[in-house]
C-alpha cells in the first residue's frame, strides 16, 4: 500500500464482443465466494516483526488464517520469504482461496528468481488453493518505494515464471500488482512508472479466460474523499487506466488493494477514525459487488487484516490500516460482516 490513489479493470475477450463463457466467468468470480471480497494479508503484525527480517511461525499462520477464515473466502499475499510458502497448505485445510504473492528484489535476479520459485512449488501442492500467482507489488512506484523494479524488469520475471509455471504443469493465471495509474497509457506521474511491458505479459503470456492484472486502488487518498461514498473517486479511477487495460489489453481487473485507516500517528481524527473505517469498507464492499454506475462486480481486497507496527516508518497512517489491530488481537476494530 502506498499514497496514491488508484484503478479498476473488467474483462473481455480479444476474439469477439461476446465473452466467451469461460471469460464470462473469470471476469466476475475469479474466487468462488458470491461476495467479491477478500482481505489482504501480511504476517507482521507483532511489534519487532518485519518483512525479510522475522520467520513467521506456523502456529502464528495458523491463527491469522483461522481468523480470516471466520468471515473471507479468499485473500492475499505479497511473498513467501520468511517461511510463508507455509501459508498455502494452511489457506487449504481451511478452505480458503489464494492469490500468491512473489516479492521482486531490487536488483537482485538471484534472490526474487528463488523467490518465484518457492511461490511455484508451493503452488504446485495445492493448486485448487491458489487461484493466481502475483508477481511483485506496486513494483513501478518510484516515490519512496524502496522495492522499485523497473516494469520491463518485472516482465522479464514474468516470462521466467511461465516457462517455470509449464515445466511444473501449472495451469493458473500468472499476473502482477502495480500502481492504477500505471496502468494508464497517458501516464504523467512523476513518481510512477507506466507499466506496459506488465500489461502486456498479463495478456501474452495467459490464456483468453487468465488474464489479469491487479491494480490498487484508494478513494481514501482521492482528492474529496468521502468514505460513505466512493463513487466519484472510483470513477476518477475508471478514466485513469481501466479502459487501457481494458480495451488494448483484453485484461480483467482484480483490485489489489482498497481500504481507509483508522488512526493517524497512533489516535483517532476527524478523517482516520474506526467509524470511518468502517463505513468506507461498507461501501466499498457495495461498489466491488456491482453496486456502481457500471453494474460490474470486481474480486477486490480489503488493506488489510491486521495493523503492521513495522510500517510506521513509512508514514502517520501506514501502521493503522488493520481490521484488527496489533499483536494478536482476536476482536476485529468494528462487526466484520460474514462474506461468505
């Protein structure tokens, strides 16, 4: 998650204007839940955790995704260092769908290649569990993001993970996570790059009915944001990337990250406040069901399911986006509603 805000895409296949019924169904229900929404996942949540840095223990999986598991039928992650390849045969026993998240190094080849690696094999022993894997997350932001690769970069992991994905006889989307706006093929963001080589790997390297590409989205940053109603930033959003993505890359749109934090440096405000928080999610959770002026569902995710301390080095906000919040807290900031 970064401060930005962000876009949305819908499906169509490339052969025709009708969608085929394979396409039909991808662009609507990529995860099986009648709802559309999931929750994003990262492990950190205990004060001194933190990506690359702490091994997240099997039990402590284990009970995040139990929780999960009370009220989502499917979410997220951005990598399988720190021993959360173990995520995907917990994420089954529990009956929950995938999306697999492979972190991209920057410039370090050799690192994120063994990284797509695990993701595959893990993949490869439950592949009714993972739904897609995601290469890289906002991968194209420049602005103070330590974890910048260039997206022709990212592509060429891209490629690899394919060729990776065939020999292993996977048959799943292979897609990536990248700014909304990135998507935009009139992109003049200073601090973001367009991420077309991404775009075009989405759509060369899949079949028709498997492509997709995961944009992240935040009325939260738009500017006038309301959080009972996101209409207006959404459809900002729409006009700002969805219809390149669309239109010259047959691509479906997943939402990567959507959300509203709840606190600013640690207390309530006027504007990051659990009400609010919980209002916003109430109305996204109406928008990604297809309750909005294009009448479209949209799988999405919620940002996120536990607040991450580790993250305050990036902002006021950064550690207070969390339906829950730090250290193993077992009661959710507000009534989370069965999504079932």
């Amino acid at each position: 998650m970064v401060l930005l805000f962000f876009v949305i895409v819908s499906c169509k296949n490339e052969s025709s204007d009708t969608p085929s019924p394979e396409a039909q169904e991808v662009e609507k229900d990529v995860f099986a839940s009648v709802e559309h929404l999931g929750v994003c996942y990262g492990p950190y949540h205990n004060d001194g955790q933190a990506p690359l840095d702490t091994a997240i223990s099997k039990a402590q999986m284990e009970a995040d995704l139990t929780l999960i598991s009370k009220n989502f039928d499917f979410f997220r992650t951005y990598t399988v260092a720190d021993s959360m390849d173990q995520v995907v045969g917990i994420a089954a026993s529990l009956g929950l769908e995938l999306a697999l998240g492979a972190h991209c190094y920057p410039d370090d080849s050799v690192t994120t290649i063994a990284e797509i690696d695990k993701a595959i094999m893990a993949a490869k022993q439950h592949p009714s569990t993972v739904m897609c894997i995601v290469i890289g997350n906002e991968t194209n932001l420049k602005y103070q993001n330590p974890n910048y690769v260039p997206p022709a970069k990212v592509a060429e992991y891209m490629d690899y993970a394919h060729t990776k994905m065939i020999a292993e006889g996977l048959d799943m989307p292979l897609s990536a996570c990248i700014t909304g706006t990135g998507a935009d093929d009139k992109n003049t963001y200073p601090h973001e790059d367009y991420a077309g080589p991404i775009l075009q790997k989405c759509k060369d390297l899949n079949k028709v009915h498997h492509r997709l590409i995961f944009l992240t989205i935040y009325p939260y940053f738009g500017a006038g944001s309301n959080p009972a109603n996101i209409d207006g930033n959404m459809q900002w959003s729409y006009e700002h990337g969805m219809s390149n993505a669309e239109d010259n890359f047959d691509l479906c749109v997943m939402i990567g990250e959507i959300g509203w934090p709840s606190a600013n440096d640690g207390k309530p405000t006027s504007r990051e406040n659990v009400a609010n928080m919980e209002t916003n999610f109430k109305a996204s959770l109406n928008w990604v069901d297809g309750k909005n002026i294009y009448n479209k569902a949209y799988n999405s995710f919620w940002f996120e399911m536990f607040d991450e301390p580790w993250k305050v080095k990036y902002g006021p906000i950064e550690s207070y986006w969390g339906l829950y919040e730090k250290n193993g807290a077992q009661t959710p900031k507000f009534p989370i509603p069965d999504l079932h």
